[in-house]
C-alpha cells in the first residue's frame, strides 16, 4: 500500500472519528444570570454524569450513550460550586435518536426560569423570552416591600402579580409573563425593621408601562422631606 493510499484512509478515519463525536455531542447552557446548575444525566435507569455549570454559563459532554436517549436533571442552586439552598429541580426525558420527537442534544439544551415564578424552572429546547420587573432599593438602612399589580381594563388597579421585600441597597427581580405586553402599578413601602416589618416610613405607587422587557424601577427619598418617597423609573 503507497503512502497516497494511506493518507486517504487515516483521512476517512479522522472523519469518521469527528462525526462519531458529533454525533454524541450534548451542549447544555444555564440561562440563570445569577445561580448556578448543578446537572445529573441518567440512561435507563442508570447514572451516566453529573457536573456543575456555572451562572449564565455552558458545557459540552461527549458521550455516545446520549444518541440512545436519556433523561437529564437541572437542580439550580445559590452556589458556590453548585452548593448553597436549592432554587428549583426539574427534569426532562430526552428521546433516543430516530425516534419521533427527537430533538438534537448538540443543538443546545437550556435551563431557564420558569415564567409563572422564580422558584420554578424547566428545561427546553430553545431560549424563553425572559420578561422581568427590576426594582432597586436605594436606601442605605431601610426595606423596601414591594407589590405590582396588573393594570385593570378600565385603567384602574387589576389583580396582584408579585411581592416581596428588598434589603436596603440591594436589587430584586421578578420574573412573569404579565410583565411582557401590558402596565403595571408598583407600590412600595419603606420600612424600618429586617424583612420589612417594624414602622413604616412612607408608602408610594405608580403606574409602570411597559412595551418589551422592563426598564430597572428605583425606589427613592425624597430630597426635601426623608419621611417621603417616590418611585423612579426612568
């Protein structure tokens, strides 16, 4: 056998080779900006790997097993290194190639917040528009407890979409499909004591449209009078 010959069959090899691993190709990418996901793979029963993927972060496993179908496990964690308090836990059964209903594992498996709630996730096959409600305390040693309702048909307040308190200094999201197309009214009352309790300093509501993804809304003092408040969107 001369060497030309040679060539081309260690050539055929390496292709050979390169679509093998292709083939096995899983990409699985965290679309948590702030947590961090700690991934189990199972066949049959079986575990095959687990591994962590950091915030807003991704990973490539090779593995030919994943051509066969399997089922992966998200559980999104606070961290570091994929510790902390567990946010969430989901699952998802992954369908063997050839088989109706497959979906290509290389092409991107996402593991994103769930719209109805941020302690709720799941995992899909594509990007979920994420639509969120920022708000921003900007007071150094008060609370802020926040509450947003839908905009009623007649313009007037419609029913509650979230709540929750903000540390002084800090910065919370909501994430909700109802924050996509229509208005809102966020309320915000600041109070003295941890976890929004003790005296409150003043009470504030506005309205807050919003065409797309929501501007940050800001929580602030007034100047002239620190027993007054006002909320700043712009």
């Amino acid at each position: 056998m001369n060497n030309t010959k040679k060539a081309v069959i260690a050539l055929l090899l390496l292709a050979g080779m390169c679509l093998e691993v292709q083939a096995a190709n899983m990409k699985i990418l965290n679309r948590y900006g702030d947590k961090e996901v700690w991934i189990t793979t199972y066949r049959e029963g079986r575990q095959i790997e687990s591994f962590c993927i950091g915030k807003y972060g991704e990973a490539t496993k090779w593995n030919d097993l994943y051509r066969y179908g399997f089922k992966i496990r998200a559980e999104v964690m606070t961290g570091p290194a994929c510790k902390g308090t567990k946010v969430c836990d989901t699952d998802i059964d992954m369908k063997a190639e050839g088989q109706p209903g497959y979906t290509n594992p290389g092409g991107g498996i996402y593991v994103q917040p769930h719209a109805s709630g941020p302690n709720r996730c799941y995992i899909g096959g594509e990007v979920q528009v994420v639509h969120r409600m920022t708000v921003n305390n900007t007071y150094k040693d008060k609370y802020v407890w926040i509450t947003s309702t839908e905009v009623g048909k007649l313009g007037g307040q419609g029913p509650q979409i979230n709540s929750g308190c903000i540390n002084p200094g800090q910065q919370r999201s909501w994430i909700d499909d109802r924050y996509r197309t229509t208005g809102r009214f966020v309320r915000a009352e600041v109070m003295t004591g941890a976890d929004c309790k003790g005296n409150k300093v003043c009470d504030t509501k506005a309205e807050v449209e919003d065409r797309e993804v929501t501007k940050p809304v800001f929580i602030r003092q007034n100047a002239k009078d620190p027993n007054n408040c006002y909320i700043d969107w712009k």
